[in-house]
C-alpha cells in the first residue's frame, strides 16, 4: 500500500476517533510546548523540479533525495480534554539535486531543494484511559520553499522559491510518560509543498516523533 493510501485511510480513522467533542468541562486549560524529529518524504521530486525548470526555458533530467529528518516545534492549548489548538513550525531540510541539462546548452547542474513552514492546527483528542489518547490533526501550514543549482561551467545557474499556503492531516496517539510529558507518534500529509513555476511541488509525509511538557 502506497503512503499516500495509509494517510488518506488514517487521517479520518483518527479525526472519527475524535469525534465526541468537548461535552466533558475544561480540567486546567493546559498550555504546552513539544518538539521532536519529523522523517519527510517527497516521491517523485526529481520530475517536478523538470517540470519547473521546464517554465524557466531549460530541459533537464533530475534526480533528488527523496526523504530528509529535521527538528520541529509545538505550541499548544488544550481547550478541553478532547480538542487542542496548536502552533508548529516544520523543517524540510537540504534535499541534493543532480540535474543533467540539455538545453538551453549541454550541461551538469547540482544544488538543493529545501523548505521550511508555520502552521495552525486543530487537534481531535479521544483519550483511551490515564496513559494513551489517540488524536487526529486538520490544519493550515504556510511553506516558504526554495531551489537552488549551479553548474561547473556556469552557464546553469538558478534560484527560485516559493511561498504558499497547504492542508495538513494526520492521525498519532501520545503516551503519558508523567502527568507533564508525554511521547508522540504520528503520521502527517501536507498536500503540497513548492509550486509548479519555480521550485517543483510535491506532497510531503512526514513521521513525527516527540516529546511535550504540559504546564499544569
């Protein structure tokens, strides 16, 4: 089963799972910060940044890192015992590009392919018992994208980036490791990342494992 199929099948399994809302009062209105490691994958990235090229008057060939692992960051308040609020900030890191290039002029090109994004998400919380809760994300995250490649010879040389705005779902369950940290795991699909002008755009899936400490 392809990766997008998982996520399309987790994401509302997840926000189903979430459904009965906060009908229960607000414990404490818990505010708290997480960070971990986000594994990304962007398949078929090497076409798309053809496809790009392409709009700026070169043909190539490309061919890029497909998966890069970098830090991210949470903000969060739980408004009641089944919803959150939570702010993020994502890194996709350094992807290498190799580009063979035929026109304008034979030519070699490498560089990069990277992004980095602030979101707003809300999260759909179904405790299972004082340890486990399962939760799903739906959410906006604002992507600033950039590719760059430069040749031997000078003559392939391009910068261009992007800015724009995608939808985020996903599914996780958290473990309470102490009533103010707890561990999670969770799968993520942002929509796309990049354009099709100037950087190439893909869907990106991340797995994100983290830590959050809730002042309480």
């Amino acid at each position: 089963m392809k990766l997008n199929a998982v996520f399309a099948t987790l994401a509302p399994l997840g926000l189903v799972l979430a459904v009965p809302l906060a009908y229960a009062a607000d414990p404490s209105g818990d505010v708290y910060v997480g960070g971990g490691l986000s594994m990304s994958r962007a398949s078929g990235l090497g076409g798309k940044i053809d496809s790009a090229l392409a709009n700026q008057g070169v043909t190539s060939s490309s061919s890029a890192d497909g998966s890069s692992t970098n830090p991210n960051f949470r903000l969060g308040y739980r408004v009641s015992p089944n919803v959150a609020v939570e702010a993020s900030y994502d890194r996709v890191g350094k992807m290498d590009v190799q580009s063979g290039v035929s026109s304008p002029s034979a030519d070699s090109a490498a560089g990069s392919w990277k992004a980095h994004g602030l979101g707003l998400h809300v999260l759909g919380i179904a405790p299972i018992d004082n340890k486990w809760s399962l939760y799903g994300r739906l959410g906006v995250e604002r992507w600033k994208t950039n590719l760059d490649l430069s040749s031997t010879s000078g003559s392939t040389n391009y910068s261009g980036s992007s800015t724009h705005t995608s939808l985020a779902l996903g599914a996780g369950a958290a473990y309470a490791i102490t009533p103010n940290v707890d561990v999670t795991g969770e799968l993520v699909h942002y929509t796309h990342v990049g354009d099709d002008t100037n950087t190439g755009r893909t869907g990106l899936n991340q797995f994100n494992l983290g830590l959050r400490y809730h002042f309480m």
